[in-house]
C-alpha cells in the first residue's frame, strides 16, 4: 500500500473504529465549495458532524471565484472544485498539499425547463428557440458553464443562440434565473434539479459525448494541513456513506 493511499484510509478509520472518542478531538475545518454541490454538501456536513464531532463552514461560489480568493489569501482548509483544473494549478503553485487532490464527483449536466411538457425534442427546442431567455453558467467561471458552450458548439447553437444567452455568476444563480422565471429554460446540473421540490418540470440528461467529463476534484490546501478535521473530511468523502449521498444527487463517483 502506497504513502497516498496510507494517508487516505488511515483518518477513516479514526472515523469510523474510533468514533466513540471523535467528541474529545472535536475540530472545526472550513470548506469552499462549488455551487452546484450546495445541497449535497448539507447531507453530507449533516452525516459527517455527527459521525465526528468535527464543526463544519462551508461557502459557496463559483470554482473560478472561489480559486481566485483562495489565492489571494482567504481562509480555507479544503477546496472542493466542479473541475480538476482549479485543484491541480492550487497543487502545482505551492497551495494545496502534494497527492491530497481526488475527484469526489462527477457531474451531469441536463437542459431543465420548470414548464411541464416545454420540449419533446430538446434539441429541435434549442433550435426553434420558443423561449425569450436560456440560462447558463459562465464559462470562464464555472465548469457547468464551460460544459454547456460545449454542448451548445457541439449543436452548431452557440452562435445562433448569443442574443438569449443569460449567463449567472456560478450555476446556482443560473439555476435561480430558470426556477425564478426570468429564464425559460437553462444547462444546469442534475444534482439541482434533483434537490428541486417541484418534480414536474421538463428535463433532458444531456449525453456525455456532447461535453468533456465534469470531475470534480478536492485537494487540501496548506492552511488545513495539520487541522485533523479537514483530513477527517476528505477521507469521509470516499467513504460508502458519503459515496451512496452522493450518488443519491445524481452524481457519478470514482470508481
């Protein structure tokens, strides 16, 4: 067994064997998360403090966002990306701990519209354009984003759709855009639509050959390098429990 693989099971086991004595080395660690992982990441905070004792702050944004403050200084002890870019550049620029980085997800992305019955074909939808507004993410900010330009050059639609184009700051605003009516119709990820109450929208799981794979990676960065939590954290991420709340938002996971 790889030192790698040694660091990552070691804290799990403290999890889990030892978790009558988590209370007593109870810690705090604070995390900064892609926002389309917000509701996921409640279940699995929620699971994770009661397993540990540990106290968890999360904040969410943008990957792009939330790398930049990383960088300039802000007080993180993980970063969970929706790319693996923004991890491996924080590893490669002396940021984050050498071999910590793992993908913990892997995004689907869907056309969603609230409207019930909006499109039979999504694809002739996108090109009749019946809709004033289609939401999606930035792309130079956010991975959902930069997936659905893909899919939209990939449909030969991403010039010819420009002027409905509406992009949000990360894809939670884009998915607010849609459920808020301001768009009729948007590229966002599944795990959002999934954590929605209304289930009688329109939806569409838009094929993987049409964009480059959403890994999602964590790494941990050096602030949280000797804070027990946030190893305790990342080791938590690959266990059955968090895999299977995972999984149950609509997320691919490592095999």
């Amino acid at each position: 067994m790889s030192r790698r693989t040694c660091w990552r099971f070691f804290p799990l086991l403290a999890i889990w064997l030892l978790l009558p004595l988590s209370n007593a080395y109870a810690g705090n660690l604070t995390l900064a998360v892609a926002a389309n992982f917000t509701d996921t990441t409640a279940s699995l905070v929620e699971t994770f403090e009661t397993a540990t004792g540990h106290q968890v702050t999360a904040s969410f944004g943008s990957t792009g966002k939330l790398y930049a403050q990383i960088r300039n200084g802000a007080p993180f002890d993980v970063f969970m990306a929706a790319d693996a870019q923004r991890p491996q550049l924080l590893e490669s620029e002396g940021m984050a701990v050498p071999g910590s980085r793992f993908t913990y997800a892997r995004g689907k992305l869907v056309l969603w519209s609230p409207e019930t019955a909006a499109f039979i074909s999504p694809i002739a939808y996108l090109n009749e354009q019946p809709f004033s507004r289609l939401a999606i993410a930035n792309p130079k900010t956010a991975p959902y984003g930069l997936a659905a330009q893909q899919v939209l050059e990939h449909l030969e639609l991403w010039s010819p759709l420009q002027p409905k184009l509406v992009r949000g700051d990360s894809i939670a605003q884009t998915f607010q855009f849609i459920a808020s009516g301001n768009a009729q119709a948007g590229l966002v990820a599944l795990a959002q639509v999934k954590a929605w109450p209304d289930q009688d929208g329109t939806l569409w799981r838009i094929p993987q050959s049409y964009y480059a794979p959403i890994d999602q990676q964590a790494i941990l960065l050096k602030r949280g390098a000797d804070n027990t939590a946030a190893r305790d954290w990342l080791a938590f991420l690959q266990s059955p429990d968090a895999v299977a709340i995972i999984q149950g938002y609509g997320y691919d996971t490592a095999d």
